[in-house]
C-alpha cells in the first residue's frame, strides 16, 4: 500500500488518547513498534518496522507499507471515535 507520509502522520495525531497503547495490545507488540510505524525513529532491540520504505517527495514522501493491520486498526479506531 502507498500513503504519504503526511496522511500517515495526520490519521497518527487523529487517534484519540491511549491508542497506541491498545493498537500494541490488540496486535501483541511493543507501543514504540507502533509509534516508529507512524513516523517515530527510535528503533530498539526488535521494534523496527519490517516492510515500510519511505521514498522521498513532496508532502514529507511517500510510504510503501506491505502490512497494514495497524493501520487499518488505527483508521477504525478514529471511525469509533475509541480509545
């Protein structure tokens, strides 16, 4: 899937309150997993984000994500309005 980087920032600060927290729950990995996938760049131990690329261009570039599950979740939750 191709998003820029700008919309995957904007859904990120859309979220309401605690939903990293449950995104990493509900999908069993690490909260800075989930905030390095939005953007952060603060990789440890095994919380790098394997399969997104990020290719330069206008609107901060362009991201290539090959699994989007928490971007799906993360875009339901602001459907819900859920934390």
């Amino acid at each position: 899937m191709h998003i820029t980087f700008e919309e995957l920032r904007r859904i990120k600060h859309n979220l309401p309150t605690g939903s990293i927290h449950k995104i990493a729950s509900e999908l069993n990995v690490e909260e800075q997993t989930v905030r390095n996938y939005f953007g952060a760049k603060k990789y440890q131990d095994d919380t790098n984000i394997a399969g997104k690329h990020i290719q330069p261009g206008p609107n901060g570039g362009f991201v290539v994500l090959q699994d989007t599950k928490i971007l799906d979740l993360a875009r339901t939750m602001i459907k819900r309005g859920e934390s």
